[in-house]
C-alpha cells in the first residue's frame, strides 16, 4: 500500500461523516486491486451513499478513469430554505478532497425502483456493488435483486449491517439472497459489518485473494475465529487505545489491521460459527464442574 492510499484511508477519509471504518477500507482495496490485477473488468456501483465516505474510498482507489455509479435518496438534514442538505454537503466533501463528483453517474432517487437497464446503461456490467441502503426487508431483497443482475460474472457483492442486531431484517434478507441463489452465490469474507460474496465459481479466487492478504500481513485473517486487540474498550470500539491515538496514518493502520476479523468461508461451510458454539459450550460446562466442586 502506498503512501497516499495509506493517508487516505487513515486520516483523510475520516474526515467524511459515515460508518465504513479502516478495516473494510483495507478490503475494498484488496478486493478492487485484486480484481484489477487479474483483468476482471466493470463497473463500480453504490446504493447508499450518506455522505460520501465509501464513495470516496471508491474513487481514491479506482482512479478518475473508472466509472462509479452512486445511488441515494439525498433527502437529510435541511438547509434555510427547507431543502434537504446531504447532496450540497456529499459535492463539498467531493471538492475539498479533490475529487469533484461526476453527478451524471448520481442517482437521485428510490433504489428499489430502479431497472437493471439503467444501471448497466450507464457503467455496464458491475465487478463491485456496494449495498447499505434501505435497512428493512423488501429494500434488502430489491437491492440484492438489483445487484445480482447488473452483476459481472466476476463480480462482488459487498452488504452493509449483516448481523447487526439493530437491523435483524438485514441479516435476514442476506440469508434468503443466499438460500434463494440455490447456490449460485456464497460467502467468501466477513467482517464486523460487512459481508462479501460472488458467483461459487470464483469463491476460491476470492478465498484464496483474502489468505494471500493475510499472509502478506496487510490483513489479518483466521479460518476459525475472531482476531483482535482486546485491549481496545468495548465502549468505542473503533477507536484505538490512548497510546495509539495519534494523526500517525502508518500507526493507525496497524491497530486497525489487528481489529479485522475475517472468518473465511464461514457461510457456506457453517464450521467456524459450529468450532465457535462447541467452545462456548465445553467453557459453560467446566465452569459447572468447578461450582460443583466447590459445594462437595
């Protein structure tokens, strides 16, 4: 990772209200460079654009020559006139960056009413669709719908509050996306927030994609489990402890590393969510034997 990438996933881009933290910025990168590498060519699309923050990342990684189609209602906030603000403030956060958006790639309007035509129409077929729009589930099931067909074979899905228990309908709307492909598509990369998935006949590409990562050391990834600093207070978990607190990109970058964690495969197998269980049970029935042992 070079230097200005470095600085703009850990520090520029925090400056862009939204909710995509460093450790899914560091695999949108690897994903859309991965796939950059292997000449696995399309477009790059987003519903849910809030502010811009992983709209940005999208354009700082893929280069003004890609083309990015971003999909919002933009009806927050209000301005003096009682109109709403967050598209004014999205093209500001645009130009203070540098990176003046492209409205005639902008969506204004309702995602689950949009033709796969239209999309298509625009950027063609999609390597990268980003999905973190409506949270109920009829907005789940449209914007899967929507991204499964505009989708390159090639191509990756990314949702947003898989497993949030704020947002139950998310998680279920994934999983039917899932059951409902009658595996045509399965999951290859989660993390805290997100989920990732494509066609199975690039699941091992992708698989093997996030391992390379983790063996360089750019991610760390584990088969079986959760990796992470238990040091980092569970009352802001995104944020580094008090001695790593610091505008020091390269030191952030580190401490946001060690907090992904990525359970590889975890979808179609079942086996780390199974390891995970059997732990929690084998832990609950030793600490009843020593209850046990106490009272005899």
């Amino acid at each position: 990772m070079n230097s200005a990438i470095r600085k703009f996933i850990f520090h520029d881009l925090q400056t862009v209200e939204g909710y995509i933290d460093p450790p899914d910025a560091l695999v949108f990168l690897s994903l859309l460079q991965g796939q950059k590498d292997r000449n696995l060519v399309g477009g790059i699309a987003e519903i849910g654009v809030f502010y811009g923050r992983s709209y940005f990342l999208l354009r700082k990684i893929c280069g003004s020559d890609e083309q990015i189609l971003a999909i919002d209602l933009f009806d927050i906030g209000q301005t003096t006139e009682g109109m709403p603000s967050q598209y004014s403030r999205f093209l500001e956060n645009g130009r203070r960056l540098g990176m003046p958006v492209d409205e005639e790639l902008i969506v204004r309007g309702d995602s689950t009413r949009l033709d796969p035509a239209q999309l298509t129409a625009k950027i063609g077929k999609i390597r990268f669709f980003s999905i973190d729009g409506g949270h109920m589930l009829q907005h789940v099931t449209a914007d899967s719908r929507l991204a499964m067909e505009t989708l390159a074979d090639h191509g990756v899905i990314a949702f947003d509050d898989t497993f949030n228990p704020a947002w139950p309908e998310v998680t279920v709307g994934v999983a039917d996306f899932l059951r409902k492909s009658g595996g045509a598509f399965s999951a290859f990369c989660m993390t805290k927030y997100k989920t990732y998935v494509c066609r199975r006949e690039f699941h091992e590409l992708y698989t093997e994609l996030i391992a390379e990562i983790g063996r360089s050391g750019r991610l760390r990834s584990c088969r079986n489990g959760v990796s992470g600093l238990k040091s980092c207070p569970s009352s802001q978990p995104d944020q580094p402890p008090d001695g790593l607190r610091t505008d020091d990109p390269v030191r952030h970058e580190r401490f946001f590393r060690a907090r992904l964690s990525i359970a590889e495969c975890a979808w179609p197998t079942g086996q780390s969510i199974l390891r995970k269980a059997s732990g929690c049970r084998n832990k609950k029935a030793a600490r009843e034997r020593a209850a046990r042992q106490k009272l005899q």
